[in-house]
C-alpha cells in the first residue's frame, strides 16, 4: 500500500500541474481531461480492491 501511495500521488500532481499544457499540445478538452484523472482514480482503487482480496 506504501508504494502505491508514494508511486501514485507524485504521478496524479504531476497530471494536475502539466493538464495545460497537456490540453494545448494534445487539444484535449475538460471532460477528456477529466476522464484520464478519473481513469487514474478508478484503476487505483480497483488495485486497492485487488490488493485487499
């Protein structure tokens, strides 16, 4: 669970901070944006499940 906190959290700021120029360079829209974050947020928490299981 550690290493996922450590690998994950720098890898979702990172996401946040880049987003603009990530949205100019690839002409990506918010809900695009926004599904690729919550894409992210979805296999974590379903590696958390596996994990638990």
């Amino acid at each position: 669970m550690a290493l996922s906190a450590i690998t994950f959290g720098p890898g979702r700021m990172a996401y946040g901070m880049f987003l603009p120029q990530l949205r100019d360079e690839f002409g990506l829209g918010a809900g695009t944006g926004g599904a690729i974050a919550g894409l992210g947020f979805a296999a974590f928490f379903l590696a958390l499940l596996a994990t638990a299981y």
